[in-house]
C-alpha cells in the first residue's frame, strides 16, 4: 500500500491566517490527490480532486498544489468555519488516506 | 442532488457478519459514472476505503480485509450493500458508504457524495 503522510499532525491558528498542510506520499501518485474536510460526527466533505481542481461549491480560499510524492493543501484566510480535520487521500492504487491534520483554533 | 444513507445493526457478535445497505437517491447505482464504495473509519481513528461495486457485477476491495469483504448492488431498490464475515472488535467503526467519480480527462478518482455514517460496534 501506498502510505500517506501528512504534516502537522495538529495546528493551532487564527482566524484570517494563511495555513498550509502538507502531504507526502510513500511512492509517486502522479496528481491523484485529493483532500477532504472533516467535522466532528461528520461525513468526510471532498475539497480539492486531482491535487489542484476545487470542488464545486467549495470557497476558493482553498487551493491544493503538488505532484509526484508532495502535495500541499492551503487556506488562505481562516475563516471560524474552516476549524476541521483534514484529510489527504491518493487514487493511484488501493486508495489510502492520511493519518489526518486537525486544525485547531488559537 | 445524491443522497446516500446507510442501514443495518449497530451491534454485531465477534466472528459474525456484518452486513449494511447503503439507499441511493438521485442517481442509480448502475450509473456508468460512479463506483460505490464503502469507508469506515474506527473511533477516533482515521479512514480506510474497504472497496467499491460498479455496474453490478465488477467490484475491487482493499486486500488489507483478506478476503473477508463482498459489496453486491441490488437495483430493483437502488441500494448497495456491504457484508463483513468473522467480525473482530477491530472492525468496530463508524461506516460510510459514499460515491466515487472519476475525471476521465486525467483517470482521477475522488469521493463526492457521502453518507452521514453509522457507528456499527462488535462486542459480544
């Protein structure tokens, strides 16, 4: 399997800042990245697919960047909202997700 | 707009099955776009994808399960569901069913549509 690592494990920030989780995976996943947001006793909400493209209806303060094995995921200005986990998940073989990043507010 | 709910016991006995069924609306489990596929994730814990059904009869699980996993599409209801055999505390989770869409441009699969999820605890 393909292991996802993602990093920080835990943020704390504020409201308006600029964040930046990053994901890595063990091999090359070309661009079959994607990145979801989870909230308590919530379903998974996808966000970005293909590394880069957003998913319709979500905020374009959410932007993902990378290819090959390091991906980024950044919000660009914090909204109170946006307190979550984050998740990064590969589609290039037996799909796999991150251990998760949780996002926390300061 | 996709809606997906889940179904099925809460409680399951060590070395039983677990079975779920997944109720779709607004689209048909035979759509030609999208594999259905089932997610758990244990308490506190983070997610695994178990596998997918698409057009009834091809279906591809995450080896990690050894075997112990079938998902099967019945169309007359629109639903898919999920049998687990020989059940251990270890599947204990909160499962998801959820639709896979893929961008055909570049062969990219993702989760769009999720169910809310249902906690499912085996203990005897």
């Amino acid at each position: 399997d393909i292991k996802m690592t993602q990093s920080p494990s835990s943020l704390s920030a504020s409201v308006g800042d600029r964040v930046t989780i990053t994901c890595r995976a063990s091999q090359t996943i070309n661009s079959y990245l994607n990145w979801y947001q989870q909230k308590p006793g919530k379903a998974p909400k996808l966000l970005i697919y293909a590394a880069s493209s957003l998913q319709s209806g979500v905020p374009s303060r959410f932007s993902g960047s990378g290819s090959g094995t390091d991906f980024t995921l950044t919000i660009s200005s914090l909204q109170p909202e946006d307190f979550a986990t984050y998740y990064c998940q590969q589609s290039y073989s037996t799909k796999t997700f991150g251990q998760g990043t949780k996002l926390e507010i300061k | 707009q996709v809606q997906l709910q889940e179904s099925g016991p809460g409680l399951v006995k060590p070395s039983e099955t677990l079975s779920l069924t997944c109720t779709v609306s607004g689209d048909s489990v035979t759509s030609d776009s999208y594999y259905w596929s089932w997610i758990r994730q244990p308490p506190g814990k983070g997610l695994e994808w178990l596998g997918y059904v698409f057009q009834i009869r091809s279906t591809n699980y995450n080896p990690s399960l050894k075997g112990r996993v079938s998902i099967s599409i019945d169309t007359s209801k629109n639903q898919f569901s999920l049998n687990l055999r020989s059940v251990t505390a270890a599947d204990t989770a909160v499962y998801y069913c959820a639709r896979e869409a893929e961008w055909r441009l570049l062969g990219a699969f993702y989760f769009d549509s999720w169910s809310q999820g249902t906690l499912v605890t085996v203990s005897s």
